[in-house]
C-alpha cells in the first residue's frame, strides 16, 4: 500500500475532504468565537466517522463493522467523559490553549492555530482511522485469531479508560465540594487507585487503543509495518509533548508533584517505586 494508491481512491478522497472540511470549520469557529477547543470537542467524533464510512463504502465488511463499532464505543465514552467536564458550553475552553496564548504573541498564536490545532490536530483524527482503509482494501478476509485479539485488547483498554476517567472525575468533585465548603483540599493531585501505578493512566490506554486498531489492519491482510502505522505513531508522538506541557504545568502549581513523578510511572502502569 502506498500514498498513490490512497490518493487514487474515491473512498480515501472524501475522507480527505471530510477531514479538510473539519479542519476549515474548527479554524472559522475559533476566530469567530475565539476559543480554540473546537477540535477538542471533535476528537471524539470525527475518527468513528471515518471508519463507519470506510464501513459503508466496503459494503459492510464484518471486520469493518466491528471496527466501526468499537471505535463508536470510544468515541461514545470519550464523548460523555468530555460533556461532563463541560467541554461543550461556552467557555470550555482546555486551559492548556489559554496557557500558550500567554506564551507567545497574538500573531504567533493565530499561525500554531491555523496550522496546529485546526490543520495538523485534524489530519492526526484522520491518520488513526486509516487502518480502516487497510481493512477496506482487503475487505472479504475471514475474520482471524489476531482480530479476536485486538478486540479484547482494545475492550481492555476502554475500560481501564473509563475507570481512570472515572476515578479522576470523582476526585476533583471531592475536592470542589471541600472548596464550596470552605475547607482545604485534603489532596492536591490524584495518587491513588490507576494513579497509583502510573501518572496518566487515561492518557496511556488511549494511545495502546489506536494501536490495537492498527492490528486489525494487519489481521485483515495488509504487511506487520503498512503505510496507516503513521497514524498511532503520530498520535504517540503528541501525547508526549502533550504530556510533557501537562505535567510542567502541574508541577508549577503544586511543587510536590516531584515527589509523585519519582515513585510512579510516567505513562504505562508499573509497581510503584520506592
């Protein structure tokens, strides 16, 4: 498989269109409403567009539609986890972006808007769906062992995101309701539970996940390394330097966060450290 062949395919196009169009949409809405969350708040919903789509145009290949339907699962969940945090009202604004605004001048931020959040962010959502394109172009292999296996595998990870998710959401509801209360927070930061035994649980399971959707590619007919592995690639890659701004971030509001990066892990969740 190679980028000629992506780009001489109909299916392929109108995804790369659909993926343009996010793009130009998330750009127009953050200079209208100046709030740069737009495509935080696509995340969740334009990858299971794409594989639902590549679904359809295979006429429902069964490795597909349960491609599809896994991928639905997530965006479902992640939809949910992103709602309850009000990610969708007004304002709702990831406070990482009012960050780098501080940090670089209006002009500057207007191009990292332009080319990364509204332009790179979205090929990113487009990239991770794209085995579902391998899948397409082998569309009629039987269903495998390796399928089997990357489906439990991706079921395992959205549950250890859902608990993490959950297990943080429930912590900073305890402290808002010590804060409302007038008393001090008992805990700063999360530590216990997932926390225990790495600091972004969430954050690790939801890059493994797109690597299980890359092996479907694989279980579907296409070579161990194919072109759609840029996409989890990609998608690790910017965790990190997400992770990384997260954590200095953090580390600035509460100075024993030190403490807590030496005995836990950063990402993939290990004993803790002594």
């Amino acid at each position: 498989m190679n980028f000629t062949l992506l780009l001489g395919s109909p299916p392929f196009r109108v995804a790369l269109y659909g993926a343009g169009g996010f793009a130009s949409l998330t750009w127009l809405l953050s200079v209208v409403f100046r709030e740069y969350s737009w495509v935080d708040r696509l995340w969740s919903i334009a990858p299971p567009l794409y594989v639902a789509y590549f679904a359809y145009a295979s006429g429902f290949d069964a490795r597909l539609v349960v491609m599809a339907a896994l991928t639905t699962l997530w965006g479902a969940r992640l939809t949910f986890n992103y709602a309850r945090k009000g990610g969708y009202a007004r304002g709702g604004e990831d406070y990482r972006w009012a960050e780098l605004r501080k940090r670089m001048s209006p002009a500057l931020f207007q191009v990292f808007n332009l080319v990364f959040i509204s332009g790179i962010q979205n090929a990113i959502l487009l990239l991770i769906s794209l085995p579902a394109w391998a899948a397409f172009l082998h569309s009629g292999t039987p269903l495998g062992p390796l399928d089997g296996i990357a489906g439990l595998l991706f079921l395992g990870l959205l549950a250890g995101e859902t608990l993490a998710d959950e297990q943080q959401w429930r912590f900073h509801q305890r402290k808002k309701a010590q804060r409302a209360r007038g008393e001090a927070a008992t805990e700063a930061f999360l530590t216990t539970g997932l926390f225990r035994y790495s600091r972004h649980p969430h954050f690790f399971c939801e890059q493994a996940m797109w690597w299980t959707i890359y092996l479907f590619s694989v279980a579907s007919g296409a070579p161990w390394l194919n072109v759609t592995v840029i996409g989890p690639v990609v998608l690790t890659l910017l965790f990190q330097g997400s992770t990384n701004f997260t954590e200095d971030l953090t580390l600035a509001k509460y100075p024993s966060y030190a403490a807590y990066q030496k005995t836990t892990s950063r990402l993939i969740p290990m004993p803790p450290r002594a």
